[in-house]
C-alpha cells in the first residue's frame, strides 16, 4: 500500500518511490533525478512499513504513526496478534463432539507488552485512543496484506512507573506497558 507523503524534508528511514506507468521505482538517497515524462511531478510515494501500525480517532483525519520509537524511528513494538472466532453458545453435546454457532470469523486482536514507554509515547497512546472506536491500519497476517480494521483500545492499560520527572512529566520513564486493541 503507497499513500502520498507528506515529508518536506528527506527522512533517510522512509523508503521513497516515484510512479510512473503504473510502476513504481525505489528513489535512492544522494541520486538525482529529472522530473520530466519518466517521473511526473508530485508523484513520490513513501511506503508503509510492514512493522507499523497507524491509529486514527473514527471521526478524524490522516493516521498517527503508533506512538512507539527505535532509534528515532517509529516501530511497532513486540506484539501478539491473532484471528479469534466468535461463537455463540458453543458445547459439547452427549456424544462428545463439539457443536459451533460461529457467529464471526477473524476476530482481530493486537496485544502488545512494551518494555519502555517515555512519558509523552504513553500521552499519546492515551490521546489517539481515546474515542470509543478508532480505526487501526496494520498488516494482518490472515488478510496477508494491509487492513484497516474498526477497533477499540481494551479499557485496562497497566504499566509501572520507573522514573518520574518532576519537571517535565513527558520525560519520565514508564515499564512493562501492557495494552491491546480489538476489532469490533
């Protein structure tokens, strides 16, 4: 999936591509290139990373890149993520097999447990998932591509407290940082 990027300034951890007869060519840093008939103007493209995960409020515009980063660049942190099935009164009957109502298959559920959150990446987590729903974009692996799925951020988030500065909140240190995002 491409989407227009909004960079102003080159980002060497983005990958850049241009569009051109339904193509699309990987831009390499430090290269020029000339904006004519084989790359059209205003036809750059950033990719969206498989190990990311965008959040945006349901009645809000452009996705928040997931408020977690690895060396200034954002990541998505270690997570587990599965296809539940919803049923409804499921049992075993006399005879011991199972008997399904599947109401709904491929239930997504995103559970992370960040080892380190700053202050102002847990603010954020808590801001850009405020609304009863938000819309989640990620890679799905069932789907094997992006899906952009209507999900609600569980209602308990636990975390420890590891250092707090009394000067600016933002700055204090928070550990073992443990959430989950589920589909509707």
């Amino acid at each position: 999936m491409y989407t227009y990027t909004k960079d102003t300034k080159y980002q060497e951890q983005n990958k850049y591509y241009s569009y051109s007869n339904n193509e699309y060519t990987l831009l390499e840093a430090g290269t020029d290139y000339t904006i004519g008939d084989s790359i059209p103007a205003n036809s750059v493209y950033s990719l969206y990373e498989y190990d990311k995960m965008y959040i945006q409020s349901y009645n809000g515009t452009g996705y928040y890149e997931f408020p977690y980063k690895v060396n200034g660049v954002n990541t998505l942190p270690p997570h587990n993520m599965s296809a539940n099935d919803v049923d409804l009164d499921s049992f075993t009957n006399t005879e011991g097999k199972t008997v399904r109502h599947r109401v709904r298959e491929n239930v997504a559920s995103v559970d992370f447990n960040v080892p380190t959150m700053c202050g102002e990446e847990l603010k954020n987590l808590f801001q850009y998932s405020a609304d009863v729903w938000c819309k989640c974009l990620f890679f799905y692996e069932p789907e094997w591509s992006f899906v952009e799925k209507k999900m609600y951020r569980s209602a308990t988030v636990k975390y420890e407290r590891y250092y707090i500065d009394t000067t600016d909140m933002l700055k204090s240190q928070y550990n073992n940082i443990q959430f989950s995002f589920v589909e509707e």
